[in-house]
RNA sequence: GGGCGAUUAGCUCAGUUGGUAGAGCAGCGCAUUUACACUGCGAAGGUCGGGGGUUCAAAUCCCUCAUCGCCCACCA
C-alpha cells in the first residue's frame, strides 16, 4: 500500500505545497511557459474591491478565470492572467465611512490627507490580505504583473485619457442636474441610483386660476412658471408667454405660462409648475424655453433663502407638511391623495432620495464611443456569452446619456484641471501648468473632485499591459476574454468597451462571459445583514478548495444566479476522495510499472485495439468542445459522470479479475492519467497530488502537461 | 410604462442544433476482511406551470395566459 495515499483524502495537506509549487516553477509567468507556448491566450481579472474580504462571488470568479486558464496552459497556449486590486472610490469610501462613524468620527470633519492617507492604508491591508485569499483558491496567475488601480503608471494612463477626450471635443464641464446624494457629498452616476416603489401623499393646489398636483411641496417655492400642453382644451384661452398674478406660499407672485408637448394631458388636470434645479424633466422643459431657474434645497437637504424666513434652513422632510399647512389656511390646498404611488430615485448605498441639483461636472460625450462599440459587436469583434446579455448591452447602449465622472469624494485619482472662480471654465492641465483662466483670465483653482471610479477601471484592460509602448501591450492585447458578473455589465463591461476602443483602436476582449450572482442554498441573495454571506474560504478550509470550486461550476449556467449550499459542496468533496481512493487503487496495482512511455509504439497500440477507450475518447472531445464553448457547467458534470460511474463503477470493477495481467494494468493507469489531465483545471490541487506518484516517463508537473486531445 | 429571465423528481438545479427525461441532496431496500461507508448494488419518484399551434416526433420551435424574479425608464 502507497504510504502516501492514505484514506480519506486530507486537502489541507497538500493545497498549500502546490500552490507552493507552481508558483515557483514560473510557469504562472508566460515568459517562462515552455517552447510550445506561444500564442497568447490572456485574461485581466476584475481586481478586487480591496475593501472587505473575499466573498462567494469571488471565489466563483476565481474559479472560472483559473480553469480558462489551465486549460489554455494545458492546450499550449502563452497564458496570461493578470491579478489586480481596486481602490474602489466610492464603494471604499462608503465602507470607511461606516468604519468612522462606528468610532464616533467622520469624515467631514478630517484633514482630507489624513483621511486619504488612513484609506489607504485600510486599502493596502486589506488588498494584501485579499492577495493571500485568491492564492488559496488556487488562482494560477502572474502575480510577477499584479497591478493596483492607484498606482502612478495607471494614473498616468488615466491621465492621458482625460486629456485625449479633451482635445478630441469628447469633454465638457457642464452646468447640468446631476443626482445629488446629501447624506455622501457627491453627485452620483445614473447607474449608481435605484428606483424604489414609493407610495407618498399626491397634493393638488390652486394655482392661480389653475390647479397644480405635486408629491413635493417642498420644492415649490421657486416655481414661476405653469405648464400645460398645447393642445389642451381646457387652456385654450391661455397663451404662451402669458403672466399671472396668483397668491401664493409667501404672497403674492407674477407666473408665466408655458406651453409644451411634455405634459401629460391625461394626468392630473394637467397643469403642471415646475422646479428645474430640482427635477429632471422640468430642468428639460427650462431648457427649451430658455426660463431662468433658482436653487431651492442646498447641497445638505435644507431649504435656502428663497423659501423666507419661516422655512430657511429647515430640513425638507420637515417642511413639507408645515407648507401643507401652510397652503391649507390659506385656503390654497384643494385635495390630499393619500396613497400616490411612484418611483423614487434614492442613493444605492444609502437608499437616501437623491436630491437633483444643478451643478458643474465633467462630462462625457457618450454617443460617439456607443456607437464604435456597438459596431465592434455587431461585427462580431467581441463576442458575449450569453446572447441574451448582448441584447441588453444593445438595449442600454442605444439609450445612454452622457456620463458625469466628477465625484465629491477624496478616495479617489484627482481630476488634473483648473477651475476659473470667475467663469467657471473648466480647463484640464495634467502637468499643474495653468496659471489662469484661458477664457476671461480670471483667477483658478484646482478642480477638487476625484474620478468616478468607472472611469478608470474602464481603462484596466490596456492600462495593466502598459498602452501604449509596453511589451505586454504589444503581445497580448486585445485580450482574450473578460469574465466578470453580469450585475457590472453597464457599469464596468459597457465602459471597457467604449474606452478601450476609443483609446486603442481596437476591442479590449474578443469574448465577454458574464456569471450570475452566488445565492445562498435557498435562492437568497447574500447580504451581511441577513447573515447568509458564506465565506468562501472557510468552505476551502473545511471542504478543499477543489471541492469548492467543483460546487460552483456543475451546473451553473453562464450568466444565470446560481444558489450555493454546504451538501453541494459535500458531494464533491466526496469526489475528491473518489478520485483519491481510484488512484490508491490504480496505482497499487501497477507498482510493477516503472516510467512507462505514453509515446511508445506499444501502448499506442495496446491503445487502439482496447474498445473500452472509445468512450473516454469521445467524453474527453465532447468536453474540449464544452470548454472552447464556454460551457462549464456541462463539461464539469461530464468529466464527473465519467470518473465516477464509468472509470470506477465500470473499467475498475471489471478489471479487477484481471489485475495481473500487464495490459489492464496499463490501461488502466493510462484513463487515470487522461482524468487528472482533463480533471486538472477543475480541480488542480488532488490531480496535481496524484501526479507526483504516476509511473510515467518524462513527467512535469501537471500543470503544463499536454492536453489530453 | 417598456424589456428580459424563470416555472422540470420532496428540495436545489442541469438538459446548445426537436428524437423514448438527468445530477446533487433527502428518502427506501440490500450489501461490509482487502481502492473507497466521504462506499457499492438495486428500486422508487416527473401528464417538464396552464391552454393552443407547427411536426412523423416538442421540456426543446411559435402563440397565448398565469405566477415569481430581475433590469431599464425624467410622467408632476
């Protein structure tokens, strides 16, 4: 007996030395593959949030990225899989934030270096400790190329970009509405705002000789101008431009009416005021018609002078039912509807409304990176798996705004340009030369805003290789693949698409796979609060990571959510040992064989005269066609069926009275070499294990062994 | 208001060109001195959400309805 196979299999013994092994050969290192690797197959992986710990997401990222990999290396192929860590703007900052306020601290009362200074280092801890965590579910990638989305060369990357949009006329700094969280300082992207079903009181007012309706009295002490369509009836008698005297909240004041095709006759009695700082379709209306407008809610969720003395500086949440009332004694209120139900827009993290406000961003001209990007999907340049999520691609692409990338948030890349105090211009200056402004000569100052945090990691495929002039550029872009969660498809996905064509010129992947999120065992989505967040490494500890990363790939369908529990796990450590126990078998019963020559002409022969191979042949075409297809999940299962219920239950079993024969020795040691092989990206820590004990000649390390195909 | 997905064994889910339904877990019966009880063998369990259509043949394609879920959207 093989002193070394000792039932059952004991993971924790052997992940950690062959890890250790691998990553010492520098085969993770595509520089030192051997001769026969020479196309370039490569994969940047999603750098981690390094911001919290590893979660089941992670792992399941890990694990796809890692077998696309081994089996490239295996398959011949120059691999690279460059690891990373992201600072994570304002995911980082919203993090630490919590962290200060649980000290009793906050960050609006820090020397913004010392809180950039003390997020940094929360960020270095936690990315090395990531680092360790990603080692250990196996991940064979270069670690010689790790990159960090703040060090000085992405930066510069960045930078270079910034400018580039500049001077292209792809840029602008734009006085317009942006979502405004009050509780984070910062203005918010489209995508980093939810909508949730709300149900609020609906009030309708005499307005002159109008009736307006309005969920937000709060906002309606600016408003000068009605508006009703131009085509109802029911106002023929008014004209455009018309002025009217009408009492309202604080006395008496002079409105304008205005006619415009955006209103809704059908709703409400369909007159309408409107309040352009602080809504989106009335700023549009504004803008048509040219109409001067006026902040009402400052920055902080409190009403400004405009409101008069008894209102100024209250809160909104507050005021809101004092107007009521207020209106109300004056005789102004017409109805209350107590359940009107809506849409409220509210921060993603906080789940605070987002209070529109007008304010001075950067912006970018969206539309002519969608349509390049569009094009390089139509013609087939990159390739989504699934389809069903290139439709949605399509679909948001097609209907994209311009995209705000300034954020009011310290944890981020500054934003290189100088603002005039004067005019407002906005000027971009990456070397800190501009001394003035460039329009009227004013005085300026440093734009104190950061990036959105997209917006640099819209450019980590290139940026990592080292675009322009870098030797990684030059050979290994485009990239491969991308795989990612499809729950970032806009955000990150549709960004690297757009920058990475309009820096480059060409795609920054061939193939996009998108997986779907890790539920738990019930279908529930993970969260701290609810307490169902498992961690992935505990289960690598208790289960094997082989086990585990098993569990994540049968049956998990590309881009759909999966649900994840411990039985499932069980069972493939259950394979683990299967596997562990067929090769104690195999191999005790061919001790006699000693560096046996897969490449002799006597095994081939032996080899094509034996009819049970048939079978291993085809399951092993039939997976190397799943792989190259991006079906996982199926390929998983049948390497699983095939090791369990045809190696073991069949060949095995019926060899067993022939077993000294020397031919079904070989046999059989030649289907468990071609198991671990093809098993190998699977789970490489047991097949890399078992491979130290083959009796085979010319062995390496199984990790850059050939391809069984 | 649009778009998308799901509905298959008690539970969680696979099923890629249409050809007699699969896995894991749970449960049932039998088996234990030699690879493995983290096991083997055997049996049981589904009118593939409802209805309609195309076809020699549909879980698979088309239409429709129902329930659940997700995404997108500036109707006060």
């Amino acid at each position: 007996m093989n002193e070394k196979f000792l039932n059952p299999y004991d993971p924790q013994k052997t992940e950690k030395i062959n890890y250790k092994l691998w990553e010492e050969s520098g085969f993770f290192n595509p520089d030192k593959l051997p001769e026969r690797h020479q196309k370039p197959f490569t994969i940047i992986m999603p750098p981690p949030n390094a911001n919290g710990s590893l979660h089941a997401g992670h792992a399941l990222f890990v694990t796809l990225e890692d077998l696309m990999i081994r089996y490239k290396r295996m398959q011949g192929f120059k691999t690279l899989w460059v690891p990373g860590a992201d600072h994570a703007g304002f995911e980082t900052q919203v993090v630490y934030e919590k962290k200060l306020e649980k000290e009793g601290r906050s960050r609006f009362k820090m020397d913004p270096k010392e809180l950039y200074d003390e997020i940094m280092q929360f960020t270095l801890d936690n990315k090395s400790f990531m680092e360790n965590q990603v080692r250990s579910l196996g991940a064979s990638c270069d670690w010689s190329r790790e990159r960090f989305t703040l060090e000085p060369k992405i930066i510069e990357t960045v930078y270079e970009t910034f400018k580039k949009l500049s001077d292209d006329n792809l840029l602008y700094r734009g006085e317009k509405l942006v979502n405004w969280c009050s509780k984070h300082q910062t203005s918010l992207s489209e995508l980093e705002t939810d909508g949730v079903d709300k149900e609020d009181k609906f009030y309708t007012f005499q307005y002159g000789p109008f009736q307006i309706g309005t969920t937000r009295p709060e906002t309606k002490f600016g408003d000068k101008y009605v508006v009703m369509h131009p085509d109802d009836e029911r106002y023929k008698e008014y004209s455009h431009g018309q002025k009217i005297d009408l009492e309202w909240i604080n006395g008496p004041i002079t409105a304008t009416i205005i006619k415009d095709e955006a209103i809704d006759m059908k709703f409400g009695t369909g007159a309408m005021t409107i309040t352009p700082w602080h809504d989106t379709a009335d700023f549009e209306i504004a803008q048509r018609h040219n109409l001067d407008y006026e902040q009402i809610i400052d920055f902080y969720g409190k009403l400004l002078p405009i409101a008069g003395p008894e209102f100024e500086g209250k809160n909104i949440s507050v005021a809101r039912e004092e107007i009521v009332k207020k209106l109300d004694e004056k005789g102004l209120l017409v109805k209350t509807e107590e359940s009107f139900k809506h849409n409220v827009k509210v921060c993603y993290k906080c789940n605070r409304p987002i209070e529109p406000q007008i304010k001075a961003q950067w912006f970018i001209k969206t539309e002519p990176l969608t349509q390049k990007a569009l094009e390089a999907v139509e013609k087939g340049d990159i390739k989504f798996v699934t389809e069903r999520h290139e439709r949605i691609f399509r679909h948001w692409m097609e209907n994209i705004h311009d995209w705000n990338i300034s954020r009011q948030i310290i944890w981020g890349i500054p934003i290189p340009a100088k603002i005039c105090l004067d005019c407002g211009e906005g000027m971009v200056d990456l070397d800190d030369s501009i001394s003035k402004c460039s329009k009227c000569g004013g005085k300026i100052e440093k734009d104190k805003d950061t990036f959105d945090t997209w917006f640099s990691s819209g450019q980590w495929p290139f940026a990592t290789l080292n675009f322009p002039e870098g030797k990684d550029f030059k050979g290994f872009y485009p990239t491969d693949v991308m795989e990612t969660g499809h729950d970032i498809l806009f955000f990150w996905v549709a960004r690297m698409i757009m920058l990475g064509i309009y820096c480059t010129g060409e795609v920054p992947f061939k193939t996009i796979y998108l997986h779907g999120l890790v539920r738990d065992a019930k279908g529930k989505k993970m969260s701290k609060s609810v307490g169902n967040v498992v961690n992935p490494l505990e289960l690598s500890d208790k289960y094997g990571t082989d086990a585990l990363r098993m569990s994540l790939l049968v049956g998990n369908t590309p881009g759909t959510d999966m649900n994840l529990s411990e039985d499932k796990i069980k069972a493939y450590k259950k394979f683990a040992n299967k596997l562990w126990n067929i090769s104690r078998f195999v191999l005790d019963n061919t001790k006699d064989l000693n560096e046996v020559d897969l490449e002799s002409e006597d095994i081939k022969k032996l080899i094509n005269s034996n009819s049970e191979l048939i079978n291993l042949e085809k399951t092993i075409t039939d997976i190397t066609k799943d792989l190259d297809n991006f079906q996982f999940h199926i390929a998983s299962e049948k390497i699983y069926h095939y090791i369990w219920h045809e190696f073991a239950d069949k060949i095995i079993e019926e060899s067993k009275e022939k077993l000294d024969n020397s031919e079904t020795q070989l046999i059989l040691l030649y289907i468990l070499q071609i198991c671990l092989k093809t098993l190998h990206p699977f789970m490489p820590f047991i097949t890399e294990e078992i491979w130290k004990s083959m009796p085979i000649k010319n062995k390496k390390l199984l990790l850059i062994e050939e391809w069984p195909v």
